[in-house]
C-alpha cells in the first residue's frame, strides 16, 4: 500500500532532520536536512536526487528537465537499475535498466545514527527482495541488498546509476579504472585496451568496465575537489555521457545540461551479474565522501 505525506510524516519525520514532500505531479519526496549535510530521496525508485555536505557545491546532478512523475525514470540522482542493466536480454518491449528505478518502494524505515540520517526501503521485483539503506551525512551510505525469494537459482545485474555533479565534464578525470579495459557500448561492445592513465571524457563515453578495484576518485580541478567512491561486493563501473548531440535528443536532459555530470556507476553487471540459489543474499554498498584535492 502506497502512504500519503501525511501518513508518511506521522510514522516517519524525524523533526529538524527529515520531512516530506509531494512534487505537483504526485511523487513523494523525503527531504533531509541536519547539521552538517542535506539530500533528497524519492520513494518511487529508492532515487537519491541530492545530496551535498553543508558549503559544498551539490556531489549528485539532478537534470532541471527531469520528468518528477509517476511512472518516468528521472533523469539525476543515483537511480537503481535492477534486475536487468541496458535492454532486456531477449524482451525488447521491456524497460530499459530494469523495473525498480520507476517502482513505488516501500519506506520501512527512518533513523539518526552517528553516520547521518538513515532511510530504508524495500521492493519485491523479479523473484528477488529488494532492501535499499541510504544513510546521508559528511558522507553518503548507499546499501543495496537483493535476496532470492524465488524456488530456484537466479541470476540478475544491479547498478546504482549515480550521476555526479562536475564543474565541466571535459576538465575532470576519473582515477581507479588504468588497469582496466572496458566493454565500448559506443563502438558494438567492442573491447577497448586499459589506458595506463586517468580517464578523461573527450566525446560520448559509454563505457563497462568489469572486475574493477573497490576504490574510485572522479578529480574536479573546477571545483578544487575530488568525489571519492569506495565500494563493495560491487566488480563493475559504468562510465556514462551522451555528449552535446545525443543530449540534445533527450528531452529530459537538453544540450545545455551534459557539461554538468559524469555518471560513474558502481554495479555487478555483464559477466560480473550475480547469481543467487534460493534464500541467498547477496549486498553491494558504496560510499561517496569529498576530498580537497
Ligand atoms: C548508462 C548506459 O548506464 O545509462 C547507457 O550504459 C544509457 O547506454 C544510459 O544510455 C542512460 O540510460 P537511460 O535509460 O537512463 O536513458
């Protein structure tokens, strides 16, 4: 069952910490707000939309264009791609990136802990139950659990689709994937060669890496810092932006908005999908922080 605001407030607000808000077009939002940081969270998709230490710039991008309704995958924030990434394997009607990023979630949960301002959420989706714990503070805590519920093995691909704010997409750099090659999405998945240095986006950049390290820095001259993405149980990372002409054919995004994100995505996805026999669980967790450079 679906709560209202109200409902949601009555059992879940946290005063002078966290709140409730309901978007024109019906999407409800937890707002929070406490001593040293603020984010968002919408219910439907479990999605992050921000979240930044207090006197930063924001560290997630949320498109001004972003479709906040019911039912649209928003286009920002740490959407949560389950059970499937990219197309289906063999529905083309089936949604792109799964089925719990535009889900109504179930909130469970909400809590102060020393690390910050805790929710948790929870989806039954493809055989498997979901449990989604985002903890906002100096840092943020992403945890995401999946469960096989079903009565045999299965398998599935996850990512948290986070979209970083970037002072200038073509001014950063990503440290942590040199060793790496990567499946092309831009080039029929062909495979590109480590590159033995940082990674520096200079056209439409569509990239899976697999059996990457657990630690990753995406370093902001721009912005004087450095967004720091440390991992777990989580062997893939998507690097993502269309680049000025396919941005402009997205009408949630525009050819004005792709300078200002670069989505750098902790996952299990490709031969790194995770295999689960029944009543197994697996969890993937990440923790993004800022460094001064
Ligand atoms: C990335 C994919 O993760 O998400 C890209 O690798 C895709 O291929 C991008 O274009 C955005 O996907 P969507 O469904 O949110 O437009």
């Amino acid at each position: 069952m679906t709560m209202n605001t109200a409902a949601l407030a009555n059992r879940f607000r946290i005063a002078g910490a966290l709140e409730f808000i309901e978007t024109k077009d019906g999407l409800v939002k937890a707002v929070i707000s406490r001593g040293g940081a603020a984010g968002e969270l919408f219910l439907q998709g479990a999605q992050v939309t921000a979240w930044q230490p207090t006197g930063a710039q924001p560290v997630i991008f949320l498109s001004p264009r972003a479709n906040l309704a019911p039912g649209k995958a928003i286009r920002g924030g740490i959407p949560v791609i389950f059970p499937w990434f990219g197309p289906h394997p063999n529905d083309p009607k089936a949604p792109q990136h799964g089925l719990a990023r535009t889900a109504a979630w179930r909130l469970d949960r909400t809590e102060e802990t020393a690390d910050g301002v805790a929710l948790e959420a929870s989806l039954a989706v493809g055989g498997f139950a979901l449990t989604y714990r985002a903890v906002f503070g100096d840092m943020l805590w992403l945890y995401l659990t999946a469960r096989n519920i079903s009565a045999q093995t299965a398998a599935f691909e996850e990512a948290l689709h986070s979209y970083f704010a970037v002072s200038d997409v073509e001014g950063v750099s990503i440290c942590g994937l040199e060793t790496n090659g990567f499946i092309d999405k831009t080039a029929d998945m062909r495979l590109g060669r480590a590159a033995g240095a940082p990674l520096r986006l200079t056209k439409e950049t569509d990239r899976v890496y697999l059996d990457v390290p657990d630690r990753l820095a995406i370093t902001d001259p721009g912005w004087n810092r450095r967004i720091v993405i440390e991992k777990s149980g989580a062997a893939s990372t998507i690097v993502w932006n269309p680049w000025p002409e396919k941005a402009a054919a997205m009408g949630d995004l525009g050819a004005d908005n792709w300078h200002g994100f670069v989505c750098v995505e902790t996952g299990n996805v490709s031969d790194n999908r995770i295999e689960l026999a029944p009543g197994a669980t697996h969890e993937m967790t990440t923790r993004v922080r800022l460094d001064a450079q």
